[in-house]
C-alpha cells in the first residue's frame, strides 16, 4: 500500500472539491442576500378579465351529446 501524502492527485482533487462546495456556498449566500433586498415584483400585472358562464339543463342536445 502506498503512503497517502505521497499521492498529490488525491490532494489535488480533494482541494477542487472544496473549492467548489465553498464557491456554491458563497454563490448562494450572494444570491439570497440580493433577493432579500429587492422589492417584491408582481410577475403578471392584473387585468379584468370577462366570464361568461352558459347554464345548460338536463333537456337540452348539449346536455345529451356530453353525456
């Protein structure tokens, strides 16, 4: 078995690791203080919209075509 401080690979690649964990931590810590700062943004405006309800009784063809 060799020695495990003689392997600089290993070590190359455990130090990538952290440095992207602490890269993901530190990005998400940014981005959840800026959108802690921003005003709440409604994503669709609102606009009046028309309904238009039909009522259909049981006599009628629409109703005994659906059913």
């Amino acid at each position: 078995m060799s020695d495990w401080t003689s392997l600089w690979y290993v070590w190359l690649i455990l130090l990538l690791v952290f440095l992207l964990l602490l890269c993901g931590v530190s990005v998400s810590c940014v981005k959840f203080c800026c959108r802690k700062k921003r005003l709440p943004v409604e994503p669709f405006p609102r606009h009046p919209c028309d309904l238009t309800v039909i009522g259909i009784d049981s006599d009628s063809t629409a109703h005994s075509t659906v059913t």
